[in-house]
C-alpha cells in the first residue's frame, strides 16, 4: 500500500480545535496541492507531519504505506522515507551542509555500511548543478547566513538527497520570490517519479504553472471541502474561495 493517507485528523493548538477531520489520500507518483485561505490550518497539518509539539491530534490517524507516522519520532519518520523542509534544523553552526547531510544519509544506512564518499559527492555535486548553486554551499554551515533563496535552495537540495518516499513542502509563509519559486519547482519536478509522492501546500497558483499538480485540494476551517484537478486551481486564482467555500457550508 505505498500512500499516504490522513484519516479523520483532528487537532487542537492551546486547546482549540484547528483541524477538523481532514481526510487526504497521496499515492506515490502524484503531487498532490493543497490551497486555502490564510488560517485554514494548512500549516497545521504540515506541522502535525513533521512532528511539533505544539500540536495535538486528538483523533485520527497518518498512515505512511501502511505504518503510523504521528507513532514514530521525528527522526524515524525522516529515516523512515518522510520529508518535510522544516524538519531540519534552520541553522546548524559549526556543521558544513556537506557534511550533515552525509551524517543524515549514513544514519539511514544499515549497521555496518559505509556510506560511499565518492558516490555521494558525485551525486551532491550533480544536485547541486541542476539547483545552480555555488561549490562553496557544501563548505559554508547550514543555513548560517543563508539568504532566503539560498535557504530555499538548500531545502530541495536536502530532498534531493535524502530522496524520500513522501515530501510535504509548506510553501505558505516562506515569501516565495519568483526564483525561489523556480527552484522549488525545478527540485519537485527533477524528483517526480512513480515511487515517491509530493503534498505542496501553498498559497500561490503560481507555484502550480511551474509544478503541475495531479490533485488540488481546498482546506478551509480544518477540512478538505473540494478536490479536483489542475484547473480547480486556475480558477481559484481566478474566483477566489468563496464560492467553493459557500458550496461546500450546509444550507441554513
Ligand atoms: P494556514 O497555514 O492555512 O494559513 P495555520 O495552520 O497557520 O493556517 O493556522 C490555522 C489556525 O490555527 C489559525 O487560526 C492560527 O491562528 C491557529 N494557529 C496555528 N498555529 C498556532 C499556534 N502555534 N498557536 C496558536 N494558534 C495557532
Ligand atoms: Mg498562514
Ligand atoms: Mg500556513
């Protein structure tokens, strides 16, 4: 069963109910998008993901091919083939990217086996070609003084090293600037493949002229409301939300 399927997910923060039932289904070999007006709980549900604290699910459940992801720790949920960008520290001083990330792909080694140094440059390198970014990048700390767009580029490069089974990628809050916007699209387009799947939450169309999602779904007050294919997000863009917000709510 290679999916991730979220089930009735209910979560509160400090008490009050943000996520109301959400119910997704991504198999690998889609990229699936999630839209939403501003405080619908998108971020929420990528926090729940990744694990924050602050965040309590009190009903429902995450299951990742099979397995319960809200049951394991962050770092087995990463090992475990789970990308979320933010999972990894923002600012690592002292570690050089090349390296952290050597140490994230050995720990996912079984006991015993070494990671190949050669391989793992040559592919580094190749990532890191394909991203556009400066040799220098393995050398310098992670994320220490990294602009925003180096930021952004050194999360795809992670996932394209890490190679996950499923990556979320909240792109909600992170002030996305058109090239930073390319580069994300560029990473997410570079790994589509049929075993891997892609949750995008965002709250730009934009993004998805650049990646074309297989499914786009709204989230509006802790629910999924409506699914549909890429031109549900066109004409979001175009219309707004209200209308899909006003089909979904009961009649009174
Ligand atoms: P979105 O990403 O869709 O804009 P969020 O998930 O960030 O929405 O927020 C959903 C709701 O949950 C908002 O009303 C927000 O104020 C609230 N919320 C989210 N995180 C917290 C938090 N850590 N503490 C208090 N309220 C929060
Ligand atoms: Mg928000
Ligand atoms: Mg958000």
């Amino acid at each position: 069963m290679s999916s991730l399927i979220i089930k009735n997910l209910h979560a509160n923060v400090d008490g009050t109910p943000i996520l109301k039932g959400v119910n997704l289904e991504i198999p690998q070999g889609e990229v699936h998008a999630i839209m939403g007006p501003n405080g619908s709980g998108k971020s929420t549900l990528s926090k729940i993901l990744a694990g924050h604290e602050d965040y309590e699910v009190t009903e429902g459940e995450v299951l990742m091919n099979g397995e319960s992801l809200l049951d394991m720790e962050i770092d087995e949920r990463s090992r475990a083939g789970f990308f979320l960008a933010f999972q990894y520290p923002h600012e690592v001083p002292g570690v050089s990217n090349a390296n952290f990330l050597r140490a994230a792909l050995q720990a996912r080694k079984p006991k015993g086996e070494e990671l190949d140094a050669v391989a793992f440059y040559k592919e580094l390198y190749a990532a890191m070609d394909e991203l556009e970014m400066d040799r220098k990048f393995t050398s310098r700390a992670v994320n220490e003084g990294f602009s925003g767009g180096e930021k952004k580029r050194n999360e795809i490069l992670q996932m394209m090293m890490l190679r996950p089974e499923y990556a979320v990628l909240d792109e909600t809050d992170s002030g996305l600037d058109i090239d930073a916007l390319k580069i994300v699209a560029k990473g997410v387009n570079a790994m589509r493949s049929p075993d891997r799947g892609f949750l995008l939450i965002t709250h730009y169309q934009r993004l998805l002229n650049y990646i074309v999602p297989d499914k786009v779904h709204v989230m509006s007050d802790g629910q999924i409301i409506t699914s549909g294919d890429k031109d549900l997000a066109l004409k979001l863009e175009e219309q707004g939300y209200d209308w899909v917000i006003d089909a979904a709510a009961p009649a009174s």
